[in-house]
C-alpha cells in the first residue's frame, strides 16, 4: 500500500513523528484519523507529492523505542496512557477551568470569545473526566483480561468481549465530540493569538488551552489508531 492510501491515522501510528507534519499542515491526526493522505491533502488544498516527500524527509532512520507506540504491549500502552494522559486532564482541568472563567468575567465585554470558550471547556471537562473514569474502571480492565486469556492460550471472556465491543464505539464517538470542542475552542481563540490589550492571566489561560490541546492530540490518537484497534483484533470483532 502505498502512503497515498495509506490514513493519515496509520501514518502517525507507525511513526509518530508524521504527526508534526500532519500538525503543521492543519491536518487532524487523531479524530480524523481515519481520512486517507490523497484525500487530505485534496481537502486542504496541498500538493500530494510534496507532502509525501516532507514525510519521508522527517521520518527517515528508526523510530526510537519510546516512540514506537504500536509495538507496545497493550498493558503497557494502557497504563501509559493513564499514567501519561489521563493524569494531564486530572491535573489541568480544574485549573484550566477557573482560569477560563476568571478572563470571561474580566475581560467578556471587549473579548466575547472568552465566554464561549469558558462555557466550551467546563462542558468538556466535565464530559473528559466521566469519559476516563469509563475507560479506567470498565474498558481497560477488560481489555487488559482478554489481552492475558489471549496469551495464555485461552478464549476470552464473553463479558469482557462484550464489553469492549460495546465501549469502542461509545468512546470513539466521545473522542468525536471532545475533538470538536477542542477544535471549536482554538478557533474562537484565534489559534491561541494574545490580544495586545489582556492581562497576564489571560495568557496563561492561552498557553494552558494550547497545551490542553496538544496532549488531547496525542492522548486520543494513541486510543483511536492504536489502542483501539488493538482491541478490535483482540476481540476478533467485525
């Protein structure tokens, strides 16, 4: 298959640091993931050519180990990505979130966008937290039995097969609507631009909802392109 054919999702998931150029082009990696590059680049208006000559360019030589993702074990990917990512949103959330109300109040009247963005993200926030705490109580763990019945020779749980046939839909199309939000948030936000007239916390507000987005990106990527579909064939779901 050549990279043309190739989605932008299976480009990043066999070598992450694609996902810099898909970054620089405006070319969503994780929720859109699944758009083949020709199509991409048609969408966006970019030479094809060019693009898989810049890919090349970048992901010359070996990935190193800390970022070959999907040759991890699935275990390991999932504490990762708990340890990693889930920890970011426990960690940031609260504070993104006052912050984001503090500059709606302040500085609504002459920056309007500020409000819809604190509306925006206490909405997000609050819908990230339930979805994480979904994946660590009920779909890692049957992710993580199957993965062991599968090694050691065995079948699989139904429940745990059912389980996450029934969670991998639920959460891509929460991973969806997450992206939208964050996507709407960078566009209100004028791609996270200062305005010359605002005070320090609203460009630390900036800053944070910027890397907010980053590790979002990265977190989501890791479950949609490669987590998931791990599951999928751990499953030997259609």
């Amino acid at each position: 298959m050549t990279e043309s054919k190739r989605t932008i999702g299976e480009i990043v998931a066999k070598d992450y640091r694609a996902a810099k150029v898909f970054e620089n082009h405006g070319i969503d990696f994780c929720c859109g993931g699944n758009v083949e590059l020709s199509v991409a680049c048609t969408e966006k208006g970019l030479d094809l050519a060019a693009m898989e000559q810049e890919l090349e360019a970048l992901i010359r030589g070996p990935v190193e180990k800390s970022q070959n993702y999907s040759s991890w074990e699935l275990p390991f990917l999932i504490d990762y990505i708990i340890n990693v990512h889930h920890a970011f949103i426990k960690d940031n959330t609260a504070q993104i979130t006052a912050y984001a109300r503090k500059i709606a109040e302040v500085h609504g009247a002459h920056h309007p966008e500020v409000i819809e963005i604190a509306s925006l993200f206490d909405t997000m926030a609050k819908d990230l937290m339930a979805h994480i705490k979904e994946e660590e109580e009920a779909f890692f763990p049957a992710v993580k039995r199957a993965d062991s019945e599968r090694k050691a020779g065995g079948t699989p749980a139904a429940k745990d097969i059912e389980m996450i046939r029934h969670s991998l839909s639920k959460l891509a199309a929460e991973h969806e609507e997450v992206g939208d939000a964050i996507h709407k948030i960078r566009s209100l936000a004028n791609g996270y631009a200062i305005p010359d007239d605002v005070c320090n916390t609203f460009m630390v507000t900036y800053q944070k909802l910027k890397e907010f987005e980053d590790d979002l990106h990265k977190h989501v990527h890791l479950e949609n392109n490669i987590l998931f579909q791990k599951a999928v064939q751990l499953g030997k779901l259609p």
